[in-house]
C-alpha cells in the first residue's frame, strides 16, 4: 500500500509502466489523447494483449477528451484494438465534459495514476489501496455512461 507523488514525464512514464505490469483483469483510462500513456509501443500491446486474452467482459475500456491524435497518429494501436474489436471500448467525452483537466489509469480497482492537470506530469501514483481507488472508479462510470458510442464500431457495409 503506497502513495506517490510524480513531478515528471519520465517519472510518469515509469509509473505507467509500472501499473500496467499490474493489470490482471481490468484496465480503465481516461485521457485527453494517450500521447504521454505511449500505448502503441510493442511492449504496451504486448501487455495489453495479455490482458485481454484473459475472460472477461470489455477489460480494457479508453475515454478520451480528443481523439484526433488517435485516429491520426496510433495505426499500430489501432490495428491491435480492431483485432481485439470485441474486448474494447474507446469512446469520446461530449462536449459537455471537455473543460475536465485531469487524467486516471485505473488498475484492477486496486491501483491507479491520476494526473491532476492534461498538460502538465503531475500525478499521484497509488497502489493496493482499493478504498482510495473507489472514488475514482465512480468518477470513470460516470465518465464512460455519459461518453459517446464506441469509436472502434465500424457501420455495417451491404
């Protein structure tokens, strides 16, 4: 049980990889654009791919406030999510919920990393602290229910 304040990107960057050598059965992000999380390197999709092999019902679900550098810039990404299209969800935050500022990778409701400010390093690193979690997880919910349908969906062609 630990709590840890992260001042940079490298140390952001580490404290990602940290949490994703944690995930087991879940992983929840809320991010403006997955620039700083890196998603589409090798070793996060070989990590992200562990994990949705595993059963489960959608363990990876993504929010993102923009999506351009999404859909412009991640093909590796991309690619990987269309082959695990039923494991997956991104979606987008309405308009409504654009002026939200922070970021939250959530781990198994147990760990997670929350970024207090889109454009700046500062974080709080937190592991194995479920109770500490929870308000966060609400927090995702209420995000995921109010965010738009999923980008990876693909309109049915004749």
């Amino acid at each position: 049980m630990s709590r840890e304040l992260i001042e940079s990107w490298t140390d952001y960057g580490a404290a990602v990889e940290r949490l994703l050598g944690l995930v087991k059965h879940r992983l929840q992000i809320y991010d403006e654009d997955l620039k700083a999380l890196k998603l589409d390197s090798l070793e996060h999709l070989a990590t992200l791919s562990s994990l949705l092999a595993r059963p489960g019902d959608h363990p990876l679900r993504i929010v993102l406030r923009e999506t351009s550098h999404f859909q412009a810039h991640t093909p590796r990404l991309q690619q990987f999510f269309t082959t695990w299209e039923h494991r997956v969800e991104v979606r987008q935050t309405p308009n409504a919920l654009a002026h939200l500022r922070d970021n939250m990778l959530l781990v198994d409701g147990m760990h997670a990393l929350v970024r207090l400010e889109k454009n700046l390093p500062r974080s709080v690193l937190i592991i194995d602290e479920p109770n500490d979690i929870a308000p966060y997880a609400k927090r995702f919910d209420e995000i995921w229910q109010e965010s738009n349908k999923n980008l990876l969906e693909k309109p049915l062609g004749l």
